[in-house]
C-alpha cells in the first residue's frame, strides 16, 4: 500500500507539473501565433462525422484591422460591458447570476461568463458544465488576461467563436449570411451577428427572427451607451 501511494504521488507531481508547463507553453505560444483548431471545433467535425454528415468547418482568421469598428462594440454590448474595466471576471454580473437562478430555481440558468472567460473555454477547454471546467476556465482566464491582453483576448474571441453550423468566427459568418468581409459590416449587421452568439445552431442573422429583432434592437442601444471601443488602428 505504501508503495502504492508513492508511485501515485509521484504521478500526480509529474502531471501537474506538465500540465502546468504546457498550459503556460500555449498561452505563451497563442499570444503570437492564432489557434489553428478548438476543443469544440474538434468535438462538432466528430459529432458530424458519427452522424453521417458531411464534414463542415468555415473559418477564416481576420486581424482587428479585417474587422469593423462596429462588431467588438456590438459582442461587448451584447455579451460583457464591463470587459475592458474587469481582469477577467465581472463580480457583478456573477452576483446578479447567481440571485437570478436561486429565484428560478433551476427554470433557466444565467450565465455571467466574460469575454475572457468564453475565449478561455473556447480555446482550451470542452464546452460542458462542471466544477472542474468553471475551475480551469478560471485558471486560463487568469492566463490570458496576464500573457494576451484585452485586444489578443477580443481578437482571438471574434475569430474562434461559433457562429453558426459548422461556421466560426466573424469574418466566415459574415460572409455566409452577408456576402461580404467583415471589414465590410454595418451597425445593423454586425448587431445581428452578436445577437445570435448565445445560441448560434438556433439563430440565423439572415433571417431574424422576432426575438433575434428584439435583442438586436437591445444591442444597438447598448453600443449607443458604450459609444466606441479601441480595437486595432481603426
């Protein structure tokens, strides 16, 4: 049993040594080089490929210059107000999430997940709920925020996020719905593409629904309150 014991300590030393050298290795890494692929990138190609689909992944990266002016207002009015004031957490908003589902009791939870927080689970970690990975979202948010940056962190979330089936990242999903570079959006568009990020397999910017319309029109007043946000040399 003693043996046992030693050779599973030596184990976990090991592990969470590599671990952490190589989850400091990709932060590092991702601050110059643009991730190639995500968790759930990966885990939705296998779910088409079980399915008998056809393999489908829409991407292309754009630098903050590639991309209006328009759509970080829009995601950071839609998604994380606070998110060049936080260090990667919105205390507030956790507060107010958790009052809202204590109220509920379960009937619809609220998340109070940053920019930050979405980029780390995008791209390190797998999208289900638990502990553990609320634990290690933490940890790379904590990562990010210190190696990337508020404008790595924005950048690396416009281009890896899902928009859609198949399709992630804005400059693909503005070329799918809008048939044009997302250099080339509108207020109006690129408040539509950030309308549908809390569930982009339900929604289409192409044909808004009445309630797509209602948190379209809610955005555009938000990013009225906001006014601008610094991103690129735009």
């Amino acid at each position: 049993m003693k043996k046992f014991f030693s050779g599973f300590w030596r184990f976990s030393k090991f592990f969470l040594i590599f671990f952490f050298a190589s989850s400091l290795f990709f932060v590092i890494l991702y601050r110059f080089i643009n991730p190639p692929v995500t968790p759930l990138m990966v885990i939705r190609l296998f779910r088409q490929a079980t399915d008998g689909q056809s393999l489908k992944l829409q991407k292309q990266w754009a630098s903050p210059d590639e991309i209006s002016p328009e759509v970080p207002l829009a995601v950071i009015a839609s998604e994380d107000n606070l998110f060049f004031e936080h260090n990667g957490f919105d205390l507030k908003a956790i507060e107010k999430a958790k009052e809202y589902n204590l109220e509920k009791k379960g009937r619809k939870i609220r998340g109070a997940s940053t920019i930050s927080q979405q980029t780390a689970k995008n791209v390190f970690l797998w999208p289900a709920r638990s502990w553990l990975r609320k634990g290690l979202e933490a940890y790379f948010t904590v990562l990010i925020e210190f190696f990337w940056g508020k404008e790595r962190i924005l950048e690396i979330y416009l281009n890896v996020i899902e928009t859609g089936s198949g399709i992630y990242g804005i400059e693909a999903a503005s070329q799918k719905y809008f048939g044009k570079s997302a250099a080339r959006l509108s207020r109006s568009e690129s408040a539509l593409i950030a309308a549908i990020l809390p569930n982009p397999l339900k929604w289409n910017p192409a044909n808004p629904t009445p309630y797509l319309r209602s948190r379209q029109e809610w955005i555009l007043w938000n990013m009225g309150n906001i006014g601008t946000v610094k991103f690129g040399k735009k």
